[in-house]
C-alpha cells in the first residue's frame, strides 16, 4: 500500500512539473484589442478520448506507428474531420504501471489541444515518422522524400477509414510544423489546411548556420538527442521522468514486444543531422559524408513553388523568443501566394509556454488551443467564424503589451531613425561630419549571451521567463554604443538594420550586435539581436531563393568574400524583427561582439584586432523602425 501512495505521490510530482497549458489568470498576451478569443459553438460536445493504435503500412511496406484519437462517446456512423500530426519525437510515451492508471498522456499544451481538439468533434491522427519512434524504417535526414510521401499516403488511409469525413488539416510544432509544410506541398486533395508553430522556412539560414553561422551547439545536442530517442532512450537526467516512461509507446497486437524491438533495431544505422552539417559552410555544398548534394534538399523554401501552386491556406504561427523562428514565420508568408493565409508572432518561446515580454514575464496565457481551432473550423469544416474578416497578420507589442493587426508585413508607418556610432561610443541622430574616427578593440571569443536565450528555446531549454534577465552581465565587455533617453515612448515594430565600416586582422570572423533597452535605474532589457559571418557579406538579390524585406545574402560558396586583413571594408545585415515599446525616459544601446560561444561557432582567432570607423566617409550606423506612440 505504501508503494501505491509513493507513487500516486510520485505522479502528482510528475504532473505538476510538466510544461503547463493557459494560465487560470488572464496573462498579458491572452486575446485582446485586435485580436479576439474564439469561442466556438459547434453544437455539441464530446465527452472522453478513445485511443486505437495500429501499424498504417506503406507502399514499399515499411509500417508506421500510428495513434487515433476518437471522441469516445461519438454516434454510430459520425464522421469527423481529421487532423495529422507527423513527429519525430514519439508520437506517445509507454507510460509504466501504475502511473498508466491515471493519465492518456495528454500533457502540456499540446496536450490541452488533443483534448480541446476531441471535445470538439475532431479526430487526430498521431504518427511516428519513418525510421523514428515505434515505426520501421531508417532515417538519413530529416523531411526526406520519403517521409514527404509517407504523409501523402497516410492521408490516403485516413480517407478510407469509416470515422473521416474526407477533410484533413495538418498541425506541428517544430519538427512537426515543417512536416505539416511539407505535406501543404503535396497538394493532396482533401488536405484543406496546415497550421505551422514554431518551425523554419529555410534550413540554412533560420537553424544549422543562422546568418552563416554554425549553430553548433543546437546541431549537437539536437542531433544527439535524436539518436537517444531513435534508440528508445529518453534523452533526459530526470530519474523521476526515467521511472514513469520506458520508451516509446508500443503499438498493440500479437508479438507486440518482438515487433517492437525489430522496429527500434531498424534505426540503428539513422544519421544524424550533427553529421549532416559538418564540413557545411554554403548552403550550396555536399556535408562531409556526402549524403546529400546541399542541405537545401530538405528545406521547405526550396519547394515554395510547389506549395504556392497548391494552394492550400496556411497558418504561420512563431513568437518573438523562438529562436528566429519569427522571421522564418515572417518570410513564409511575405512569400505565399494568394490568399487565407495568416501570420501571428507573440511574446512566446519555441513551443508556446513563455509568455516572455520582460514587461510581464510568466506562463503563457494565450490560448493556443482556441486560435488552431478557429483556423481549422474555418477550412475544414466552412464555419463562419469571422477569421475572413479578421487581418492577416496579427503581432504582439512588447511593453505595450498589447495585440495589433496589419493587412501587411512590416506595418505601416514605422519610419526608419538612423543612430550613428561615435567614436566616443556614443549613439547619435546626426552623421558624423569629421574626416577621422574610428574605434579600435581586441575580440574575446569567450564573449555569449548565458543560457536563459532565444538560441536555447529551440531544444526547449529555455526554463524561465525571463529571458536575457543577465544580459547586462553576460555583453558587460562588449563594445558598446549609447543613446540620449527619449523624451516620448516609442514603438520599435520590424527589422533594424545595421550597416557598418570595418577592418579586421583576420580573413573570416563574425558580428554579433544587439539592441537593449536601458531604464533611468539602469537595468537592461534585451529587445532583439543581428548577426552575420563575414565571407557572406556579398548582399545580391535572390528571387531564385526568396523574396525577402531586408539585405539578402546568398550563402553560397561562389558569393564567398574572406576578408582583406587590415584593409577597409563593409557590411549590412538585419536585426531580427521585433515589436516593442520602449518607455518615456528610456535609452537605447548597441552591444558588438563577435562570437557568441554558447551557442555558435566563432570564425576569427581570439584576439583579433577589429577597427569600426565612425567618421563622415565611413559612417557605421543602426536603422531602427520606430514611430512616437499615438502616431
């Protein structure tokens, strides 16, 4: 008996501990102003959750594992519309005895919308990717062709199935979302929407090698994650979490165990994406092990006419700290053609949780559930529930804290203000008129931003709220560049711009510059960040990649430029967009590295001599979108 109490103690503990859905409280980012909470009235509502779970065989016979999620107290004959979820990150867990007598294993947010989803007269159909989980099959990179396909075929199952009633939307976070994506790319015929959270566009440029820089730290430890999780290993240090989860769920039937090992031994030669971008500089060039001809293979903006040509309506769906998720969000949809297509980007971390505006950090009270559903309503099952008349873009404005809605990205009337950097690390609104000036530094490679960042978020390491809450001590030697306080508040909403006059000692290195918010008291406030490495400072255009609203960089090995050492030279690059109101009083400051250590790969020696030139020839310079607020 006290075993039963230890560990009804011990999964009490367990739920407590899991990421939590919408607060109880109303939160700042909760609906509000433009943007309304959808409430909707679908008739009726089903009680309980019935799960099956079966093998879906595919054409060349390798068997997926494969969950339904059913309103259990549906009548005989209903058909539902359906939505897919396509994971590499177990589609369930295989949850031990007893702690099964008391969960599904609905938890988290995306927990609460499988629930909110089925209450609601949905189905959801929840597969192990090939060569993943408790499927078959090997698994040499991610989105592969074949998985694309599998997702075609695992739609042309559902149709048949007596509970579907022939219309399909698609949902994911992260991996899932560009699984989503790329099945929106199928144009299968009943796939009628695809809702994208948290996931990139472009897989150069907005997670391996972010403005060329390896993101090493990700690639590692997402890569080595991976192959726990392929190997049925939980890939974490939580003993508690240890003893309720033993793998993967398995799928029932006879053998059940002996076809469940078979399955984990089938991914025992997977490749991992650590090796996949190894030997990558370009996004044009083969990885070390040759696998693939360019990383470009897997990434969805490579396949943009394909999705454009099918039409299917698509929900881009990012906050401001994931990662830059956000501008991966942001250059999808300036790129979609047509319409019924939306975008919203909140004060959110990779995966929803966070609500982490540093004017009102805490747990997210949005509700992620309701906005999914009412896209969903709207094209898969033709409610009129106003999402027509709503805008197509909805942004969050930190410090604001509130929600605006603009038929247009970046909005209107936010007109570039021009901060140059002074030679006596001064920010000001007037060019420098002088022939000479210049700001002379030695680079520390062991300059980073901590652990509590928008890097971080995208493993789901990002544990708090309040993110950069140590920005001032983590860039305390970085060079920085500081504004007079504005008199009035104002909004900065869209892409800063840096452009600045250089010379190094080395041929390759980095810029790393952010953009922070100084109070009267002297606290920081982390607003948002640039970077790019130099050899790709060759800016062209690139209608063949994507259109885009700031400077473009091919990353590609012909558009390569080392660096002159010692010779004068320049380069622009964006800041990664932002809404954010800095308050009356306020100033701002410009912080220059050229590594960020925690989570990038640096490029030049440690102890190269950099040279910013701030004189009338050679103005460095930051463009901030901004306008008085009221304006």
């Amino acid at each position: 008996m006290s075993f039963y109490k230890n560990a009804c103690l011990l999964l009490l503990l367990f739920i407590t501990f899991l990421p939590l859905g919408a607060q109880k409280y109303k939160a700042s980012d909760a609906a509000s102003g433009a943007l309304k909470a959808y409430a909707p009235d679908t008739g009726r509502s089903y009680r309980g959750i019935e799960i099956q779970r079966m093998y879906v065989r595919m054409p060349d016979s390798t068997l997926l594992a494969t969950d339904v999620y059913l309103p259990r107290k549906r009548r005989e004959g209903e058909r539902f519309p359906v939505i897919l979820h396509q994971t590499r990150y177990w589609r369930a867990a295989q949850v031990n005895w007893p702690f099964s007598m008391f969960t599904q294993g609905f938890f988290g947010i995306y927990g609460q919308m499988i629930k909110r989803f089925i209450a609601s007269g949905y189905v959801i159909v929840n597969v192990d990717v090939r060569g993943t989980g408790a499927s078959f099959g090997r698994n040499d990179y991610p989105w592969s062709e074949q998985e694309v396909a599998d997702g075609y075929e695992i739609c042309n199952w559902i149709v048949q199935q007596p509970w579907a009633d022939g219309n399909i939307g698609s949902v994911g976070g992260s991996y899932s979302g560009t699984a989503a994506e790329f099945l929106a790319g199928t144009c299968h015929p009943n796939v009628k929407a695809v809702v994208l959270m948290y996931s990139l566009f472009d897989v150069y440029d907005d997670i391996a090698f972010p403005n060329g820089n390896h993101f090493e730290w990700f690639t590692g430890n997402w890569g080595k994650a991976n192959t726990m999780l392929d190997n049925n290993k939980l890939p974490v240090k939580n003993g508690l979490v240890k003893m309720l989860v033993s793998g993967v769920a398995k799928v029932p039937g006879k053998d059940r165990n002996q076809v469940y090992k078979a399955a984990i031994a089938s991914h025992k030669d997977n490749i991992g994406v650590d090796e996949t971008s190894k030997g990558v500089d370009f996004r044009n060039v083969p990885p070390l092990n040759r696998m693939i001809d360019s990383i470009d293979i897997f990434s969805p903006h490579a396949y943009l006419q394909r999705l454009n040509a099918c039409g299917t309506p698509v929900y881009s769906y990012s906050g401001w700290y994931d990662g830059d998720y956000q501008a991966a969000a942001v250059k999808r949809h300036l790129n979609l053609q047509g319409e019924h297509h939306k975008l919203i980007i909140g004060p959110w971390n990779h995966g929803g949780k966070f609500n982490c505006s540093p004017f009102n950090p805490g747990n997210s009270g949005f509700d992620h559930a309701g906005e999914v559903q009412k896209f969903f309503d709207r094209h898969l099952r033709n409610y009129r529930n106003g999402l027509e008349q709503e805008a197509p873009v909805h942004y969050f404005t930190m410090g604001e804290e509130q929600w605006k809605a603009t038929d247009t990205w970046p909005p209107q009337g936010f007109d570039p203000e021009t901060l140059y950097l002074g030679h006596s690390l001064q920010l000001q609104r007037t060019a420098p008129v002088a022939d000479t000036g210049q700001v002379q530094y030695t680079v520390n490679n062991a300059l980073n931003t901590g652990n509590d960042t928008r890097w971080k978020s995208l493993k789901s390491e990002l544990k708090t709220a309040d993110a950069y809450s140590d920005i001032k001590q983590q860039l305390k030697d970085a060079l920085t560049f500081t504004a007079e306080p504005y008199a009035y508040p104002v909004e900065i909403t869209g892409h800063p711009l840096v452009e600045l006059y250089f010379s190094s000692g080395a041929e390759d290195g980095a810029f790393f510059v952010y953009l922070l918010d100084e109070s009267p008291d002297g606290n920081y406030n982390y607003i948002t960040e640039g970077s790019l490495r130099l050899i790709h400072r060759a800016e062209g255009e690139c209608p063949d990649i994507y259109n885009d609203v700031v400077p473009c960089h091919t990353f590609r090995k012909a558009d390569a430029r080392p660096l002159q050492p010692g010779a004068a030279d320049s380069v622009r690059f964006d800041m990664l967009p932002v809404s954010y109101l800095l308050p009356a009083g306020h100033r701002l400051k410009v912080c220059i590295t050229n590594s960020d250590i925690s989570h990038f790969k640096t490029y030049q020696p440690d102890g190269t001599v950099y040279t910013l030139f701030t004189n009338a020839r050679m103005s460095s310079r930051i463009q901030i979108p901004l306008k008085r607020k009221g304006e």
